[in-house]
C-alpha cells in the first residue's frame, strides 16, 4: 500500500515563533541530537539506499564524489571560510539547507516507491529523516527567534518536471541528496560546537 508523506503546516519565519520569548535562552538539548542517537538515524538512508539500486550503485567500493544535482545543498566548504563564519550565517545557511532537504526527501521517497516498492525499510528511514528534518527546522527556526536572527521564508526549488526524469537519473539523484544530507549532518554537528550557544543548548530532535 502507498504511504504518503503528508505535507506539514508552514513552518513559523523569523520572530513569529512564540514558544521562546526574546528574553528568555532557548531551553534546547544539543547533547541529545549528537550522542543520543538523532545523526545516525538521520545518516541511515545513504548506507541502505546503494544496496537496492542495482549496479553500479551497489557494487562493492562505490563512490562518486563527483556527482552532483542541481539544488542539492552541498555541505562542503574551505577550512578558514567555515571556520569565520558568524552564528547567523551558520544558522541561516542551515535553515535553507534542511528547508531543500525536506523537498528533495519528499522526491527521493516518490522515486523509492515507484523504483523499489517493496524496499520498505529504505521507505520508512526516508520518512523518518524527513520527519526529523522538520523537527530540525522548527528548531532552527526557534534558536534564530531567540538570537534575532529572521529566517528567511523559502520557496519549493522543484518543479513538477523533477517526477518526470528516467530511472537511472532518479537513482542519480537519490544518491546525491542521500549523500549530501549525510554532509549537512556532519557540518551541523561541527557549527553547533562553534556556535556561541548557551552550554548545553542546541537541538533536541526528540
């Protein structure tokens, strides 16, 4: 039976959110999203994804790093560039990334499900990541509120002709959105330990 994933209400921009008065610290646990288990699970789909694609996806030793696609947020920087870059920019460049990522798990899943239906344990992590991205935006939203900081107020990157390209080119896609999304994880965790937070606040995934 098709699962839908069911969009989700707009997520509140800038000081619209009123769970954390501007006075007040967010009260938010990053402890739980780096040892508690929330980046693994949020890192699972790349290592399942490869093994039902077929080849050469699945072929032992697979890489492309080279691959790329277009609107596919990529994490990757110069050391001293991300190294000086302020709270805010972290912060915003984060939202925009994870608001893409929530488009593009959304395509990944509809692909997945036309590709590899019966690959039911591939379909449920990519719900769960894209239900825990939300979780980490409205987060991000929440952190931004309280330090002033707007969020900016994205719009959808993909059009309807996104569904309509052939399937090696979707497990192209599925690949690099996977893949990058692991990268966006991992830089997360870096720029949160930069971040000039209260100690012991950041992002709970719960």
């Amino acid at each position: 039976m098709r699962q839908d994933l069911r969009p989700l209400p707009q997520l509140p921009c800038g000081n619209s959110d009123t769970r954390h008065s501007p006075h007040r610290e967010p009260t938010i646990t990053f402890s739980n999203f780096v040892t508690g288990g929330s980046v693994y699970a949020l890192t699972l789909p790349t290592l399942s994804q490869l093994s039902a694609q077929g080849s050469p996806f699945s072929d032992p030793g697979f890489s492309a790093p080279g691959l790329r696609w277009a609107g596919v947020p990529v994490a990757t920087l110069p050391f001293l560039v991300w190294r000086t870059m302020g709270d805010a920019e972290r912060l915003a460049q984060s939202y925009e990334a994870y608001a893409a990522f929530d488009a593009f798990l959304q395509l990944v899943w509809d692909d997945q499900d036309e590709l590899c239906p019966d690959c039911t344990e591939l379909l449920a992590k990519l719900v769960s990541a894209r239900t825990r991205t939300r979780g980490l935006l409205a987060n991000l939203v929440s952190i931004m509120a309280s330090m002033g900081i707007p969020a900016s107020r994205t719009t959808d990157i993909l059009t309807s002709e996104a569904a309509g390209v052939a399937a090696f080119e979707r497990k192209c896609r599925g690949y690099v959105v996977c893949r990058e999304y692991h990268g966006w994880v991992d830089r997360t965790v870096r720029d949160f330990t930069l971040c000039a937070l209260p100690v012991g606040s950041a992002m709970d995934l719960g």
